[in-house]
C-alpha cells in the first residue's frame, strides 16, 4: 500500500473544487505549475488559513482541531513558497489506499 505525503493530504482536504489550484496540485503529485499557479495557490491556502482562524462554523470547530488544520495549512503554504516549478513531490500515478 502507497502512502500519500500530507502535503498532498492537506490540499485534497481543503481544494475548493476540481477546478481550484489545490486540487491541481494535489492531483499532479504535489506540483507548482506557474508562477500565476503558485500566486493561486498562496490565495487559496490563505483564505483557507483565514477560515480557520475567524470564520469557522461553531460545528466545524467541534469537529476539529484548528490549530492542528492551521499548522498543515502553514506547512503546504511554506512549501508553495518555496517549490521549484514543474516539479512533481511523489508519483501523481501511484494508487493510495
């Protein structure tokens, strides 16, 4: 059984859509196409960041641990920022169980 980073994880958990550019990068294995893909990935983590931090229904809060979704958002931004484009994490054709 293969396992998935949880960068990866991050970002499938928190994609707007099949569309958004979280799901893009979780979908390719983790990466940064563009410098435009990366400026919309930094958006949408942070919108994601913010959520957690102000925005959060009280039953989301009850079903999990902000600090801990904040801290893997923290994680996937950072390496965002610093990715080199074009450049996969793992195998995007691996099967994950």
């Amino acid at each position: 059984m293969a396992t998935m980073s949880q960068l990866r994880l991050t970002a499938y958990e928190w994609h707007g859509g099949g569309g958004s550019p979280l799901y893009q990068f979780a979908s390719t294995g983790g990466k940064v196409h563009s410098e435009e893909h990366r400026q919309d990935l930094v958006s949408e983590i942070e919108k994601n960041i913010r959520y957690c931090e102000v925005e959060a229904s009280p039953q989301w809060l009850e079903e999990n641990d902000r600090d801990a979704e904040i801290a893997c958002l923290t994680r996937l931004l950072a390496h965002v920022w610093q990715a080199e484009v074009g450049v996969e994490i793992e195998d995007s054709k691996n099967n994950f169980e």
